[in-house]
C-alpha cells in the first residue's frame, strides 16, 4: 500500500492524510500482517523532539505520523499539503468499530491502575461484537528485563490484530519503537489521552473547541497546575520554531544525529 507523502514539522514527517485514509492504511497492515506503529503528534510531542534526537528519529520511523493537533494540520496546509486532523480518541473509536465488524482482536496497554480494564469494558460495550484480546498497565517505573519479557509473552499469547498504547508522550512512543519487533501484533497505536477520555476520567473538550484549535485551552483549564508549562511555554516556543521554519531562518533537519 502507497503511504501518503509527508511534510516538515520541525524536522518530523507528518504524513498528510485525513482520518479516512489513515484508517484505511491501517486495515491494509491488519490484512497483509505488516508490522508498524502509529504516532499521534502534536505540539508537546514534536517539542519533545526539538529536545531529543533519538525521539525525533522514533517519530520518523513510524509507519503512521498523524496530524492529532489542530497546529500542525495549518502546518501542513500553509505547505498546501491535503491534511486533516486525526485524532486519537476519534481514531480509537473508528479502529474498534472496524475491529468489531471485521473480527478482529484489540489489546489495551496502559493508563493508570483500572483504566485499561474499563476502556477495554467501554468499548465492548459501544461496539458490541468487539474481540477484546486483553488488557494490561505497566508500572510507572522502567521495566526489569524480566518484566519486559512477560509483557511480550502476555500480549503475544493473546494474539491480538491492534494494540492500543496509553503511555502518555513521549513514554508510548518510545516504548512501541523498543517492543515493535518483539510483538507479533501487526498495528501499536499510541493513542494516549484516549484512554482517560473515553473511561471519562478527563473530560473532552467541546467539538467547536477542538476544530477552532482551542482543546489546549479547555485541558488548560481542567488541569492547570500540571499543564501549565506544557500549554503556554511549550506552545509559545512551537509557534517561534515554526515561523522560522516558514521563513527559512532556520533548518530542522529529520535526522536523529
């Protein structure tokens, strides 16, 4: 399957396509057992990358890097790039009513303690049918190489066709690049908040707020002591970054040396 082309984000290729396509891209790995995993970038995480080349280079080597901020969808389309957003709640949604309709298995893996458990219960219950291989959530530490080896070894005998990863960025990136060859899944998709959205441990922000770009505000918001930073320093910075790549002041560069 031809992959959609991608476009500069301060050194990390976003591909441009819109939720129809990069669901459609995904079904194909599904179908052929092509293994791959799926980035959801946004601001936060193509900051992260400015920060550390080894996670730009992990952004890079995805299969899928998917416009889920509304910032880097106007990016892409100030390059004239035919891109829309993708955003992971909504993508979740859309990859397990099509799990549920084609048969096949999805895994949960992350979120805090209950949190794995209850979306994989929610998502049964929106879409009834659904293979729910199983569900796990690693601790808030490094793994032994002990512990490494049982997480393979448990999602692996459940066999299933997509993992759903809620590490928050950049921990689920990093990790779906370390374990992408040791799983036998075809798709790890680092879908992140969803897991607290669609459990209704954070709320969403309204569709209007979303569209407008303005879903930082509204988290802002909900949670402000721990997303200050993130919001209005990170965001501050982004913007900078951006105008002197429009301006050609500055190179970004998308390899990791």
């Amino acid at each position: 399957m031809t992959l959609p082309a991608r476009f500069p984000v301060l050194g990390v290729g976003v591909h441009a396509v819109d939720p129809a396509g990069a669901l459609a891209v995904i079904r194909g790995w599904i179908a052929s057992r092509q293994k791959h995993y799926v980035c959801l970038a946004a601001v936060h995480g193509i900051m992260e990358c400015q920060r550390d080349p080894s996670l730009k280079a992990v952004y890079n080597a995805a299969g899928l890097c998917l416009a889920d901020g509304m910032p880097l969808v106007w990016v892409g389309r100030r390059q004239r790039q035919p891109v829309a957003r993708v955003y992971g709640p909504d993508l979740t949604l859309a990859l397990c009513e099509r799990a549920a309709a084609e048969g096949h298995a999805v895994y949960f893996h992350g979120g805090r303690e209950g949190v794995a458990g209850a979306l994989a219960a929610e998502m049964s219950r929106r879409f009834p049918g659904l293979r729910v291989a199983g569900f796990g959530a690693p601790p808030f530490r490094a793994l032994t190489a002990d512990e490494e080896a049982e997480t393979v070894a448990r999602i692996n005998g459940c066999r299933p066709d997509v993992v759903f990863v809620g590490l928050g960025c950049p921990k689920q990136e990093r990790w779906m690049a370390a374990f992408r060859d040791r799983l036998e899944a075809p798709v790890l998709l680092g879908v992140g908040a969803a897991f607290d959205f669609h459990t209704g441990r954070v709320k969403q922000a309204p569709a209007w707020m979303q569209s407008a770009g303005l879903e930082w505000f509204f988290r802002l918001t909900q949670e402000p002591r721990r997303l200050w930073k993130r919001y209005l320093v990170t965001n501050s910075v982004f913007v900078t970054h951006v105008l002197l790549q429009a301006l050609r002041l500055r190179r970004y560069p998308r390899s990791a040396s």
